[in-house]
C-alpha cells in the first residue's frame, strides 16, 4: 500500500507588504509595470538624468580644468640599475656576511649596531629621490615653485645651519629664524669641471602678490661642490616670516647647469634690502633658462616669526614690521531680563557698565 505523508500547513505570517495597496484584482490598472521592456526604458532614462554626484567631475572641471593633467617630469633622467645586477650584489653580500664569524656572533649575542651613516648613504642612494618627491607633493612645492611639473631631486643637499646636526635642513622641518639668520654651509656631490645653480626661496611670504615670491639667496656658476666660489646674483637674507602670518616655506633648489650661464638680466644689487628688487617667480626663473639648466636637487624647512624677525624688518629692510592679528569680536550676551530663569548666580555681572568685573563677590 502506497504510504501517506501528514503535512502540517502553516498559518500565513500576516498580511503582505503594500498588500493593502495593491489591487490584484485589477492589475490592468499597473500597466506600467507589467512590461519589463518599459521598466527598463524609464530605469535608462533615470539613469541619464544628471545628479550631484554625477556632476562633481564637471564641478571640479569647471574650478580648475587642469586638475586632471598629466604633470611634466623636468628632471634629470632617472636610470634604475638592472635588477640582475641588484640580485648578484646582494647575493655576494650575503655570501660575505655568512663568511664573518664576529657579525654571526653579534647578531647571535644581540649586540650588533647598524651604522646609521650607512643606512642613510644606502637610502639616498636607493629610494630617497621618489620619497622627496612624496614629501614635496604633499607640502605643495612643486604646485607652487613648478605648475604642472616636477622632478626627481636625484641629487641630495647637505644643508647645516649650524656645527651639530640641530640646524640642518631636510625636507619640510621646523627651524626658526634666528637659527637661519646667517648663510649655511651647503654641501652635494658633484662632478669635477660641473656647473650648478643654487636656489633659496620663499613662496608664503610676498606681502602684496599671493603668486608672486621673495629671493633669499641665488648663486649661479657653482664649480663643482664650491658654493662659495659662484657667483652670487642676490646675497642672502634671513627668513622674516611676518608676525601672525603661521609657518612659511622656504625651499633650497639645485639645478645642474649644462654650461656657463650669462645671468645679468638676474643680478641684483647688492647689498639687495629691497623686497621689489627681491620680487620673484621660480617658474619664469627657469624657462628663461630651462635650455641650460636642469633641477636636480631639493631641500626645504619652514619658519614662523620670533624676535629676529623685527630686528630683520627695521635693521635690514628699514621699514615698520607688518603685524597680521586677528581680532576677536565682544563677547555676545542676550538682552538682559527682568526676571532671568535658570541663570547662575552672577547673572548681573554680563551687563556692568565698567571694565573691571567682580565675579561672584556679592
């Protein structure tokens, strides 16, 4: 005998959703969603229709059309050892370093130092020209000093403010002006029968034109690494960041020149303790001469006003020191009640007429 199965019909959950909405008696009356092709015709439609944030590409478009550009690299050509070649080194060091008992031991005993010397002079050998041009970008050098370019500063720049490394410039530390008041010593490894351009400027701190900078130092026609024996086009001024202005760039670019250079159109004289003489553009600077000269370095530091920065306005530029403070408007109080509800106790003391308040003595 064929065996039966017992099933237990469930009671519905309740009634569905828009169930209540929904004729189904009548659907001739949803013409509009019985056909899929129409659906999908009305779901194109809507598709095309513009939206905020479809439209935020044309916004962005529109408030600066080049932001999409691709930038231009000028300069020196970058050259990446074979990776065979990277491979067989590292492999003949690591053959030497299994071959050395005492550098087993140390590592062994936890006692080996790694020279930091040599992890730099590896680094900036190795990755530092793609890490600058990271810090750079983020500090906004190259949109400022190069619009649409930049380069890799395959070059590295040794600059010291002072005899200990406090004073020495990287990329983007804080020094103050005081520390920066004299001419620093400037070091980089350069080719013999080499010509160089060195660069100091400051993008932040023209006080009439926002594009517009101001020179600090600029010395063309380096021989070699001697920063000294060029020929100095504007002597150097200290940073003079003006009081409540914040922190200010100011930015070291070396250019390797393909020959001498005839810089007269770019002297100033000297000493230069005009800021019209000192006015500048780094980028008309270098398409004057972007035929003979090629940035190769970059280093920078930033600066915000202390006491030297007075001494450098009156002393050295002989005029009133510019003082950029913000003024803070009067406290605003309500209008004052009869019979205030909820206020503390000193209530009263918002609406005295004199200067000196006497909170909560009564």
């Amino acid at each position: 005998m064929p065996s039966a199965f017992l099933c237990r019909q469930t009671p519905p959950l309740g009634p569905m959703p828009n169930e209540e909405m929904i004729d189904v008696q009548s659907l001739e009356s949803k013409e509009r969603y019985r056909s899929y092709t129409r659906y999908l015709k009305q779901a194109e439609e809507a598709k095309n229709q513009p939206a905020w944030w479809k439209t935020y590409k044309s916004y962005v478009d529109r408030s600066d059309p080049e932001h999409d550009a691709e930038k231009v690299d000028i300069g020196l050509p970058y050259c990446r050892p074979g990776r065979t070649k990277e491979a067989r080194e590292r492999r003949q060091v690591m053959k030497e370093n299994k071959k050395n008992v005492e550098l087993e031991r140390a590592c062994r005993l936890r006692t080996y130092k790694i020279p930091l010397d040599r992890v730099l002079e590896t680094w900036e050998k190795s990755s530092s020209a793609f890490h600058i041009r990271r810090l750079a970008d983020h500090y906004g050098v190259f949109r400022d000093l190069f619009p649409m370019a930049y380069f890799l500063p395959q070059v590295p720049l040794r600059i010291y403010y002072s005899q200990d490394n406090s004073g020495q410039v990287h990329y983007g530390n804080r020094l103050t002006p005081t520390e920066a008041a004299s001419v620093p010593q400037i070091g980089f490894d350069a080719e013999e029968g080499s010509l160089w351009t060195l660069l100091l400027t400051c993008p932040d701190e023209h006080l009439l034109d926002n594009e517009a900078e101001y020179v600090h130092w600029l010395v063309g026609n380096i021989p070699g690494g001697a920063v000294q024996a060029g020929e100095e086009l504007c002597h150097y001024l200290p940073p003079f960041p003006a009081r409540g202005t914040g922190f200010h760039r100011y930015i070291y670019v070396l250019f390797k020149q393909e020959g001498p250079i005839n810089f007269q159109e770019d002297v100033r004289p000297s000493p230069c303790h005009s800021l019209v003489d000192r006015s500048f553009k780094t980028t008309d600077f270098y398409r004057k001469h972007q035929d003979n000269m090629t940035p190769a370095g970059l280093a920078f530091f930033q600066c915000q006003w202390d006491e030297s920065v007075t001494e450098t306005f009156h002393t050295t530029l002989d005029m009133r020191e510019p003082v950029f403070e913000f003024i803070r408007p009067p406290v605003y109080h309500p209008p004052q009640v009869k019979y205030p509800h909820r206020q503390p106790l000193r209530y009263m003391d918002r609406y005295r007429d004199g200067k000196e308040h006497s909170y909560g003595i009564y």
